[in-house]
C-alpha cells in the first residue's frame, strides 16, 4: 500500500507524457495511473492515514494530539507511552479521555476539558477548565465515600497517608472463574507483612475499562473476602482493575468493611495488562482535594 502511495503520488507531480517516461513506473503502471479517475487516486493517497487512524489502540486521540504528516501540526508528535525506561516504569494509570469510564455510565464521561482561552482566539496563553466525576477512571475511594460522619468529619481526599499510597507492593492474578470470597483470599497465600496489593482479575481479561456500557457482571470483592482480608492479612492499600473494588452484589457491605477503620484505602480502576504479577515499587498520588470524598489518581509500578 505505501510503495503504491509513493509511485501514484509522482504521478500527480509529474504529469507531462515526457516525464512520466522518464520515471521508474512500469509500461502497466503508466497505463493504470493514466486510466484512473482524480477521486481513485485521491483515495490511494489519503487511505494510508484512514489506516493509521483506525489502528489506534484503546485510546482515541483527544484534543491536539498524536497528529503527523496525515493533517498534522509542522511534524510535532508528542510522545505517549505506557511504558518507561526499557521496561522499568510502568503507568498503571487509565488516560482520561471522553471515553472514560464512570460508574453506573453507558457513555463514559464526555466532554471534561473546556479551552476556556485560546491563543487561536488572541489569548496570550491556552487556559482550559476541568470538570469531570471523582469516582471515574482511575481514581481513589476516601472513607467519606460511604460513611456519613466521617464525610461531615472531613475524612477526605486529603487526608489519606501517601506513606500507604506509596511502597512496595504486590501484583497478583486472581482465579478468572469468581469474585474475590474468603475462599479465594485464603488460596491467594498472601503472607503477613504485605501491606500494599494489586488484585488483577478477569475484568483485565474482559478489557472492562475499554468497554464503554457500564458492566455489573465485573469481579470484585464480596464482603467475606474484605472481611478476610482485614482479619487475617496487613494489606493496607487494595487496588484493582474496576470501577470498583466491590463486586456489584456486594456492593456497600464490601466498602464499609473496607473503609470503616480509616486504614484501608482503595484505589480502583488500574491499567493492569501486560504487566508481570510479581513485586513493584507502587506510586499513587491523588489530587489534594480539600472536602472530596474520591479523586482521580495517577500510578505508577517501579522494578
């Protein structure tokens, strides 16, 4: 497709009989592009960009990026990656986009930036406002979430401990066939002194995050299993691979056993694929949202 690309396009440079002689064009190439209508070859030039388009992965390109020589801005092509350092640094973070999920949402979140100032429009500098759920992509539960009186007591955003967001932690792959019960907290084997784990289930399997209706069949955890995991384990920080860590049968008994001694925190939502289950350094930082009982948050695994 490309080499086509290339000779048709010195075709339409080049028109003149005495030219295209002299080119590298086949006697059956001369006659073919002769033969071909303006719109044919208007669609063998521009069909390489349909398919570079279509071939973006999960993430659609939001406002002013990944654009190249196919409509782009003088080559500038800013650099996207999920990976760092050959393979050291991995963003388990979910990107924000339009598309991103929120929970109990068939249509992802929507338009959330607005281009409040435009240098386009005379402005000395690009300004843009954010609104968006605090409890959408991936993002971080406060014990405000589902008890009233430590919302009104101001257990927020901003009182979680970053020592607990922040340290050594464990990736593990849960069994694919059924939510995370005490049964399965039991056969996972987790020793005493893990305080930080990352729970990958079939939800990564299934690309849940990727699909766009909210989907309640997700696996999470059953009040058996928070509670199990709270009696006989030193986790601290649970993260995993949906919207919620709770499954949706479980859903506020799970969280309240979680979350009614302040010491657990829940970060929901990760971007688990293609990463190894094993042991990581984990960085978590949410916003620093005075009154906020959920915010979006940005992690990283370290080797």
């Amino acid at each position: 497709m490309y080499l086509m690309h290339v000779r048709f396009f010195n075709v339409i440079l080049t028109p003149s009989k005495d030219l295209l002689k002299t080119s590298k064009l086949s006697s059956l190439e001369n006659m073919m592009a002769r033969k071909m209508s303006p719109q044919l070859i208007l669609l063998i030039l521009v069909l390489p960009c349909m398919v570079r388009s279509s071939q973006d992965s999960a993430y659609p390109p939001p406002y002013g990026v990944d654009k190249d020589s196919c409509g782009g801005s003088a080559g500038l092509i800013p650099p996207r990656r999920e990976v760092y350092g050959n393979g050291r640094i991995y963003d388990i973070t979910h990107r924000i986009t339009s598309e991103t999920r929120s929970w109990d949402s068939d249509e992802g979140i929507g338009l959330y930036l607005t281009l409040y100032a435009s240098m386009k429009n005379g402005s000395d500098c690009n300004f843009s406002l954010i609104k968006l759920p605090a409890h959408s992509g991936t993002h971080v539960d406060a014990p405000g979430h589902v008890f009233e009186n430590y919302y009104e007591a101001g257990f927020d955003i901003d009182s979680l401990d970053l020592e607990i967001l922040n340290g050594p932690a464990l990736l593990v792959d849960v069994p694919r066939d059924k939510n995370i019960t005490a049964e399965v907290m039991k056969s996972l084997n987790i020793p005493r002194g893990v305080k930080r784990v990352l729970f990958r289930t079939l939800n990564t399997d299934r690309r849940l995050m990727w699909q766009k209706p909210f989907d309640t069949s997700y696996v999470g955890f059953m009040k058996d299993g928070a509670q199990w995991l709270k009696d006989n384990t030193d986790i601290k920080l649970v993260g995993t691979d949906y919207l919620s860590v709770a499954a949706f049968d479980d859903l506020i008994p799970a969280h309240l056993v979680f979350l009614e001694s302040r010491e657990i925190i829940l970060v929901e939502g990760l971007k688990l694929e293609d990463v190894k289950a094993g042991i990581y350094n984990v960085h978590c930082l949410p916003l620093r949202l005075l009154g906020a009982e959920g915010s979006p948050i940005r992690c990283i695994l370290i080797k």
